[in-house]
C-alpha cells in the first residue's frame, strides 16, 4: 500500500499538480472564450468538459515535457529534482501516465459536437509536439502559444458549432500571451538553457528582450480592445483590460533588471492578468 501511494504521489508530482499556476493560465483564455461564445452563458456541460479537459492536458503537457527534457533537466538547478531526472519515475511510467491522461481527456471531448472532436486532434498534436520545438526554434514560447491557445477556437467550436472572426482575434491575443508570459519564464533558465544548448525566445531576443515583450504586450491589449469592440461589451470589460494593462506595465518593470527571482515572479503575475480580463468579461455580459 505504501508503495502505491509513493507510485501515486510521484504522478501527481509529475503532472505537476502541486503547482496550479499552469491550470489557471491555460483556463482563463478558455473560459474568456466560452463566455464570449456563450454571451455570457456557456453552455454548463461545456464549461465543465473544458474545464476538466484544460487540468488534464496540463497535466499530460507538464508530462511529456519531462518525458522530452528527460537528458536536460538533470543538469538545470530548477528542474533537476522533477520525478524523471531524479529517476523516481522510469520514462515509460511516464508515457503511461501521458496515455492516460490523453485518453481521459478525449473521453469528455466525445461528448461534445463532431467540430470540435475533430479540432481536439490537431489540439493534442501540438500540446505533444511542443516540449520537442526547443531543439529545432528559438521560438518554443509561439509553439507553446499556439498549443495552449488551441482551447479558444475549441471553445468557439463547441458552443457555436463554428469559429467567427472574433475567435480568431482572441486566438492570436492568447499565443502572444503565451508568448510573453513563457518568455518571463525562460529568463529564468536562460544560462542553463545556452550551457546545455536548448533554445528560447529569451535567448533569441537577448537584451531587448524588455522591448520586445513590451511591445507584443502593446498588440495583446490592442487585439483584445478589437474584441470588445466587436462583441459590443460595456465599460467593465475595458476597466479589466485596464487592470490588465497596469499589470502589464508591473511584469516590464519586474523583468527590468533581468534578477531571475523577479522574472519569475513576472512570470506568475500573468495569473492575475488572465483573472482581470475574465472578471471584466463577466460583469460586462452581467451588467
């Protein structure tokens, strides 16, 4: 029985659901996106499949990361005590784990419209394709985007049953946002990255990475003004975007000094950037 509860706990650590932070970055663009499908009243059965489907591909994305990172993390100070490189969990444990998780989370997308069965394919495609994009691009961060992204159009696609314009706007913002925010993070093992040779977007961008990140932060509010303005939402939406902006303006001014432990922190502010956004999405419908 011990020995199954350790077997058990290693998992959970695996998937990396000791550390949320990833579950509620990947939900808010999704529920951002079922609320404006919905009109401000998703679908129940919806809301629960995709809330259920973002921990569960989070947590099978967190795997397969490992799984790929496997001869990596063993030589970067933060990653090196994960399950994998310390050798508590055998790489084909983890692939079982990965199944698992994939095929649990399909279960709930079959109960939704054939649109967005079909969409989930292309959604697990590049969740699982995205911890291998660091050996060939600089830009593993845009990959991440538009695998965690993918949930928008999916949104869209099971509330609707199509993907107007305006989920693909929102699509964008999201990607750019993954971009930026997974950026903050590689800043953070950006000497492990270029000892060991995996590529990313802080390296990419080195000194004006602060820029760089500021002016894609730019286009995100731009994109998601453009999206209150095609969705015609009141003033409470634009006061969230405005909590958002100066939060934005709180991630540069953190990164400024390039200090690791702040750029993390930059890094999980984003969480409250994603609730901003939300809660002006939903009093904006409820008013």
């Amino acid at each position: 029985m011990n020995k199954l509860t350790d077997r058990l706990h290693q998992y959970w650590l695996l998937a990396r659901f000791d550390k949320p932070i990833g579950i509620f970055i990947l939900l808010w663009p999704t529920l951002w996106a079922l609320w404006i499908a919905g009109n401000g009243k998703p679908d129940l059965l919806v809301l629960i499949v995709f809330t259920l489907g973002v921990v569960l591909m989070r947590a099978a994305g967190c795997v397969i990361n490992d799984y790929a990172d496997k001869d990596f993390d063993p030589h970067v100070d933060r990653t090196k005590l994960r399950p994998i490189a310390a050798g508590k969990v055998t790489p084909k444990e983890a692939l079982i784990v990965f199944a698992v998780l994939c095929l649990t989370a399909f279960g709930l997308v079959l109960l939704m419209n054939w649109y967005t069965i079909a969409l989930s394919f292309i959604g697990a495609f590049l969740a699982a394709s995205y911890p291998f994009m660091k050996r060939f691009t600089h830009l593993p961060q845009a990959y991440l985007g538009a695998a965690f992204g993918f949930a928008v159009p999916m949104a869209f696609a099971a509330q609707t049953n199509e993907i107007p314009p305006i989920g693909w706007i929102l699509y964008l913002a999201v990607l750019l946002w993954a971009l930026v925010y997974d950026t903050m993070y590689a800043m953070v093992d950006i000497d492990d990255d270029l000892k060991i040779g995996v590529k990313s977007t802080a390296i990419l961008f080195g000194k004006r990475v602060r820029e760089i990140t500021a002016g894609l932060q730019v286009i995100i509010m731009s994109l998601l003004i453009a999206v209150g303005a095609m969705q015609q939402l009141s003033w409470p939406y634009y006061a969230g975007l405005a909590v958002a902006a100066g939060l934005a303006i709180y991630q540069q001014k953190l990164i400024f000094h390039f200090d690791k432990p702040s750029c993390f922190k930059a890094f999980l502010n984003n969480n409250w950037f994603g609730l901003a956004v939300f809660v002006g999405i939903v009093l904006a419908y409820r008013l």
